[in-house]
C-alpha cells in the first residue's frame, strides 16, 4: 500500500513538471507594451497617478490611458498588435498575459469611452466596452461607443477578416460575426445587431478619429517590417497623398497611329 502511495505521488508530480503552462501569471508590474506616438493632450492614470504620455513610455497592465479634445494615441504592445486611441477616448488595459515560449498572448481592453483602431498581432484578444465584447484575432477593425445611458451602444467596423461581436452582459444570448466591409452595433440589454454593410462616412469619421500622427522620439528601426508596415497602414487609406488634386479628372491626349 505504502508503495502505491509512493508511486502516485511520483506520477502526480510527473505531471506539474511536464505540462507546460500557456501563460504566465500576470500582476500589475506586468509590461504589455509602450506608447509609440502620442498628439495633444494624453495622459497615463497608473496607481492613481496621472502622467503626461510621452512616446517609449512603459504600457502595464491595469495602466489606462486617456485622450483630451483633439488628441490621440498609437500603443504597440509585445505582441505586435497595434492601437489607435481616438480624441476623447479611455482605455485601460484590463488583462494581458503572454506566452514567451509561443511569442503569442490573450489580452483583454477595456474601451470606457472614445473610439479605437485595432490591428491584431500575435493575440487572442478582445475589446469590452460599457455594453459590448469584440473578440479577433489577426484581424482590423474599429470600435467606439455611443450614445448615453439607456441608448449606449458600441459600434464595430471591421476591416480584414471578421470579428465575433455579442453584449457584454452574459444573460444575454446572441452572437454575430462582422465580416471585412461590414458593421454591427450593441445596444445597452439588447442582442447584437444582424452585420450590414458598412457605412463608408461613418468608416472615413473613425479612420480621421483614429490616425496618428504625432511625436515620436524613438524610431521603428528595431520593429519587425510587418509591424512598421502596419505603423504607416492607412495613412492615406481615405486621403490622397496630395493636398490638391488637379481640377479636371482627365487630359486629352492625341495618338498618331500609322497603319502599313
């Protein structure tokens, strides 16, 4: 009996030594990413503290960063997934645990008000909002929140691939999956809506809302090219590069054709 006993416990601590564990155990000192750009006024609220945001400033978890009038944000994190913070947005950091054996995390943000872009790295990730959840994963799409009160909402764009969307509150049942050139929105107590076209004013308002162009003090040399390629997407996704386009839309030309 004694040895039965004896080789259970061998058995037993087999198993804590050989299965892997996915993600490491996160605290509040947990590193998620840094800033990359910041414009206007934007500012860090860590342990009760207020900090101005400055680019290759520390992201940790729990750490929330919020946009003043006319200001926004780029955030890069580990896992090569890439934020945009809108004007007049909140966002905290709510879960972030991350895998150094995969180079792969599942992460959690919360978007309190505002609006954000979001193109998904290494990352099972998803964004909770006031009345919503928007779970991707290599993918783009944005988010905001509208409305007030009994008529908050959360809208959700995406843009590549497709995002999984369903209100926030479990009870409620219902799940719809947006797919790239579609949109839904979710209703405070309501089930998502059925995904419809997008509606291209409204992705031109978010894609102004969302684009950086800010300070930053620290280049993008040392990034993977994919990500700095991500860095720049959309930078003249709705704009032409120019300025000012020429008045008339086409030039005539004259072509002599010589026939044998």
């Amino acid at each position: 009996m004694k040895r039965d006993g004896l080789i259970m416990l061998v058995c037993l601590a087999l198993i804590f030594i050989l299965v892997p564990v996915s993600y490491a155990d996160a605290d509040d000192d947990t590193e998620a990413g840094q800033v990359l750009t910041v414009k206007g006024k934007v500012h860090l609220l860590r342990n009760s503290q207020r900090i101005d945001a400055e680019p290759t400033m520390q992201l940790l978890l729990k750490d929330e960063v919020e946009t003043g009038k006319r200001a926004r944000t780029k955030l890069f994190f580990i896992d090569d997934s890439i934020l945009n913070l809108g004007e007049l947005s909140r966002l905290e950091v709510e879960e972030y645990l991350y895998a150094p054996e995969k180079k792969r995390s599942r992460s959690i943000y919360r978007l309190i008000n505002g609006s954000l872009k979001m193109v998904v790295g290494r990352s099972d990730l998803e964004i909770h909002t006031p009345t919503a959840v928007a779970a991707a994963r290599g993918t783009k799409f944005f988010v905001w929140v509208g409305g007030s009160g009994d008529n908050t909402y959360t809208g959700v764009i995406t843009l590549e691939s497709e995002v999984a969307v369903r209100n926030i509150a479990r009870n409620i049942a219902g799940e719809v999956i947006v797919k790239s050139g579609q949109m839904s929105r979710v209703y405070m107590n309501r089930p998502p809506e059925a995904a419809r076209p997008v509606d291209l004013e409204l992705m031109r308002q978010f894609s102004d809302q969302t684009l950086v162009l800010g300070n930053t003090t620290k280049g993008t040399d040392g990034l993977p090219d994919d990500v700095q390629d991500q860095l720049t997407e959309g930078l003249y996704m709705f704009h032409p590069p120019l300025a000012q386009e020429p008045i008339e839309t086409t030039v005539p030309v004259t072509v002599e054709v010589i026939f044998p």
